[in-house]
C-alpha cells in the first residue's frame, strides 16, 4: 500500500531522515518506535507532506503512484490519514462542523442525516459525551483524551486505507488507554487498514498488537522485529540499536 | 453644528494621541443626523444599516439618549466601498438603570472610522461588541471612550479585527471610571487576524480608574493565520483556500455569534462573505 524507498529529507539544513526503507500493506499495523529527536514524527510529516521537509533523495508510493508531488490535503483526499502530535485549538469551529466540512471535501455522498446517524453512533463507540459535536474543536471545553477521541472519530468516520497515528496515545488518561487502543485496534483489524503508529508506550503496543516493529536511531530505521523487539528494547533502552 | 470645514484624516499609522474630543465640539461637514431616543422603561430592538454613497470625506453623527430603566439593542451594519471616506460619530447618553447593547460590524472602505462616545450613569449598562474588517487596502477604525460617571455601571467592549493585504484596522478603546462611579465594573478585549500580506491591526485598549471598589480587565491580541491550524485542516482532506476560510469564519462568528437576533445574524454573516 505505502513504500517508502531511500527517503533521506533535512529540515533547514540538518538531516532529520537518511535512507528510510519501509513497506505497510493492508492489515499491517507497524510500530514505530525511538528516542526523542530520533527521527519518528519527521516520518510522519514526511508521509503528511509536510513541505518544511526538504526531500531531497528517494520515494514515498501509495497504492504503487508516487505522491511525492501531492499535497497535504491531496494525500489525505487518497486515503491517508495522519494525525498530529499536538492538536491546535480551532476557536469558532464545532467538532461536528468540522466533519461536515471534512466529508464535503471528501465529497462524501452520505445525507446529513445519515451522518447525523453515524456520527451519533461513533461518539456512544468512543465514549464520548452526547454534546461532543457542539464542543469547540481542541478547545479547554475538550480533555486531552476527547481531542484524540475526536481524531480517532474523524479516522472512523472517513474511512482511510492508511494511518498514521503519532503518539495518539500521548496524554491520554491512565483508565482510558485500554478501551482506546482497542477501538483503534478493532478499526484497523476488522476493516484490514494500513498503520503506521508511533509510540513510547509498551502498554498502547501490549493493547494494539503490531504487526512490525521498527526502531529509529538518528533518523534511520535501525532494526527491524516482530513484537518481541519492543518488548526487548523497552527492557534494554535504544542505545542496543545504535 | 455649524457647517464650515470638511474634517481631514489620512490613511496611515492611528495617531494615538487622537480622542473623541478631537471630533466632537469640532466644526465640518455634518451630511447626516439621527438620533435614536429611548423613553424611561422602554425596551426596544434595532438595526440600522449603514450603505454610503457620498464621495467626499463627510462625517455622520447619530445621537442614542436612553431615558431611565430603558433598554436597547441595537445593531449597526456598514459596508463601506473601497473608494469612500466616512466617519460615524455616536453621542450615547445611558441614563440611571439603563442598558445599551450595541453590536458594530464595520466592512471595508478608504478610510471609514467610528467613533463612539459613552457617558454612563448610575447602574448603567453599555455593552458593546464587533466586527472592524477591511480587505480592500483601505483603513477601517473604531475608536471608542466610555465614561463611568455614575456608580455601578458596568461597560464591556468585544472588539475583533481583520486585516486583509495592505490593509488596515485600528480599535482604540478607553475607558474612564470617573472618582463618583464607585464600583464599576470595565472589560475591553480585543482580538485580531491578519489575513493579507502587509495587513496592519493596531490596537490600543486603555482603562482609567478614579473611583473606588472599581474593578478592570483588558486584553488585546494579534495573530496572523496559524499555518498549523492550517496544516491541520489541509491533513484532513480540506484545500488551502477552504482551511484559510474555515479559520477566519469561526474567526468572525466569535462576535457574530452575540448578535441575538438570528436573522440579523445570517445578513451579517453574508455581508463578511467575500
């Protein structure tokens, strides 16, 4: 689904990716993993296209088109779905709002009130409270745990082929994780879809079950494993990869 | 008034040192007065809808006496063409008890400035609030002076602006609690968006306080579009031009929002469509 092959990118001047080789198809949640400034959220705005990233060797492909000169929203627009590690406030604009105007860029056919209906669905599946959509998106009326709620919701709601979740588990309470990763497991186990997720959390990956692990060092992807290797490099600290 | 002068004022950096005083007991060209009375107990809802054609800098003034324990909402909408100079004086007098709310939302024009004068008396009310915008390279302003005369009036003024290119929006509010108005209450903010290269807002909120007990807030900001709101939006599938709309009309609806008549509220909200 998504190849990235020999991307190397700066970002003014310093190499924050060299040499990143990494295949996600369908079904394959892959974790990403490493110290901080180790290279995982530049991938992540690599993948995004994000254009403070200086690309300049290698390829990212999706569904086997380069989207190397796709923009943002473009890439969204193909199915892919990054979230961000920190979410801004959008004073003004309500979480309900805010879908319409993602679905009707999505030129989704769905009525109003089949969204209505969906939507309604989805914030009983998240926990979330019933004035959720008439909340202001990533404002103080919203915990920490509601903004990624609200993320994962969007995920659900336009239906992506890849994710990419960076440290959407960050801030979210305690006693809230367990259900959390397992919606975002059960989205992606039983609709096959493509992650990409990067964590600092054993427990998240215990919840979430990659399928891959991919660890980072100064911006290369250092080793690669099953399971068994977070579990290893939790243990040990990411200096056993350098 | 006598008519003898025509009333000079340039596009260009807000001179700070400018009040009301400098307009009101001056002498120009008046082309048009109205005043808006409110008689003791009377409770009312207006809108008056400002569309000027004159093309010399001419200056209008509206007059609003509110009598004892009346109230008045009243919502001003004035879109200005690129090519008109305008002033707007308003003379408000709010009698003991009295409540004022008045909702500006000014759009546009060469140079179209309002300027607001407020004299409070005891247990007054005078809450104000909207919209200084100007898109089309010319300079649009609110200035406003609220005096606390009486004690236990209260004064809020909600001011945001919008600078598009070579724009420019000035809100200058000062408010007084003169030594008789004990216990008053005084809150100014102001929040502006530049949304156009070269885009100016300048604002300058002032409080004074002479009487006891008298309490005060302000706050003032200026941002230019964040570009990872817009990041953030584009991420989700929405396009440039759609993300910059989406932040400056959620930008906007924070004051249209306040209008409490809705239909009034559905022809402001057009009238900032562009």
């Amino acid at each position: 689904m998504i190849k990235i092959k020999n991307l190397t990118a700066k970002i003014k001047n310093i190499d924050v990716l060299k040499n990143i080789n990494l295949t996600v198809n369908p079904g394959e949640i892959h974790a990403i993993m490493g110290a901080r400034h180790s290279g995982k959220s530049s991938l992540a705005h690599a993948i995004l296209g994000n254009p403070i990233l200086d690309i300049h060797e290698g390829n990212i492909t999706f569904n086997r088109r380069s989207i190397m000169d796709k923009t943002i929203e473009q890439r969204n627009l193909l199915g892919i779905f990054t979230t961000f590690q920190y979410l801004p406030i959008l004073d003004g604009i309500s979480n309900f709002d805010l879908t319409k105007a993602i679905l009707k860029a999505h030129k989704d056919k769905r009525s109003l009130n089949e969204i209505e209906k969906e939507y309604k669905l989805l914030i009983k599946e998240l926990g979330l409270s019933s004035n959720h959509g008439h909340k202001i998106t990533n404002n103080e009326t919203m915990t920490a745990t509601e903004c990624k709620k609200n993320e994962l919701l969007q995920i659900m709601i336009t239906d992506p082929k890849l994710i990419v979740l960076d440290e959407i588990d960050a801030d979210i309470e305690e006693d809230e994780l367990e259900t959390f990763a397992l919606n975002i497991k059960n989205f992606l186990k039983n609709k096959k879809k493509a992650a990409i997720v990067i964590t600092h959390s054993k427990r998240f990956l215990d919840l979430l079950e990659p399928t891959h692990v991919n660890i980072m060092v100064q911006g290369a992807i250092q080793r690669k494993g099953s399971q068994e290797l977070y579990k290893r490099i939790v243990e040990d600290g990411y200096t056993q990869c350098s | 008034m006598a008519i003898h002068s025509v009333l000079k004022a340039e596009k260009g950096d807000p001179d700070w040192q400018f009040s009301p005083e400098d307009y009101f007991g001056k002498e120009f060209k008046i082309i048009d007065a109205s005043t808006v009375e409110m008689g003791e107990g009377q409770n009312e809802k207006v809108v008056l809808r400002q569309n000027p054609t004159e093309k010399e800098l001419l200056a209008k003034h509206l007059k609003i006496s509110l009598q004892k324990n009346s109230i008045l909402d009243l919502t001003i909408l004035n879109e200005l063409d690129s090519n008109l100079q305008q002033v707007f004086l308003y003379d408000i007098h709010i009698n003991m008890g009295a409540t004022l709310t008045l909702g500006l939302f000014v759009k546009d024009g060469m140079l179209n400035k309002h300027i607001i004068q407020v004299i409070q008396e005891e247990g007054s009310t005078f809450s104000t609030y909207g919209l200084i915008s100007n898109t089309v390279e010319g300079d649009t302003e609110i200035v406003t002076k609220v005096i606390h005369k009486g004690p236990d009036s209260i004064s809020n003024q909600v001011f945001l602006g919008i600078a598009g290119k070579e724009s420019q929006t000035v809100y200058q509010g000062v408010a007084i609690a003169e030594v008789e108005s004990e216990a008053s209450q005084i809150g100014i903010e102001n929040s502006n968006l530049i949304i156009g290269e070269n885009g100016r807002c300048y604002s300058k909120p002032e409080t004074y306080l002479d009487s006891e007990f008298s309490v005060c807030a302000t706050g003032s900001e200026t941002n230019t579009i964040n570009p990872e709101k817009l990041g953030y939006l584009q991420s989700k599938g929405l396009s440039l031009e759609d993300s910059q709309n989406i932040i400056v009309n959620s930008f906007r609806d924070q004051v249209i929002g306040l209008i409490t008549q809705d239909l009034i509220k559905e022809e402001v909200k057009e009238m900032y469509q562009d």
